[in-house]
C-alpha cells in the first residue's frame, strides 16, 4: 500500500525529470498548471502512475485535482480502498 508521502514523491520526481530539475525544487502546493502540464504529459504522467500503483485512474485526475497534494491525498485514500477490497475478495 502506497502513503501519501510515497504517492507525492513520486509525482515530484516524475515532474521533475520531465523539467529538468531536483525534486525537491518542486512544491507539491502548486497548481500543475505552474509546471506546464499540458493534456498530453498528464495523460503520460496518469498512465505512468497506473502502473506503479496497480489500479486505473482517471485520465482527468490531474485536472480534477489541482496539486501534488491534492492528488497524492485522493491516491491514498483509493489505495486503501483498494487494498480493502482485495483483503474482502
């Protein structure tokens, strides 16, 4: 199961790979449009992110969610869910 912190450093280094930059320069508070995710990167970045976690995602969930904060939350929380169900099944 992934935390939080695990699901936003992920998304950190993604981004800053993609931008040329150290992970820790970038601010998970900041809208993703500050990193000039365009629809065709989020696509990108979302089935990316799928694979690590090992569930499908909304192919809007970096529009539906502004920020590496607010999306590494609303993961965490579907991660459990989804490790709930796996332990009921």
């Amino acid at each position: 199961m992934k935390t939080q912190q695990q699901i936003s450093q992920w998304i950190k280094t993604y981004l800053a790979d993609i931008l040329e930059v150290e992970s820790d320069e970038i601010d998970e508070n900041y809208e993703f449009e500050r990193f000039g995710l365009n629809s065709s990167a989020a696509v990108s970045l979302v089935g990316d992110l799928e694979e690590w976690l090992g569930f499908e995602l909304s192919p809007a969930l970096f529009f539906e969610f502004n920020t590496i904060a607010q999306v590494s939350a609303h993961l965490a929380e579907m991660t459990q869910t989804e490790n709930s169900l796996e332990n009921a099944a």
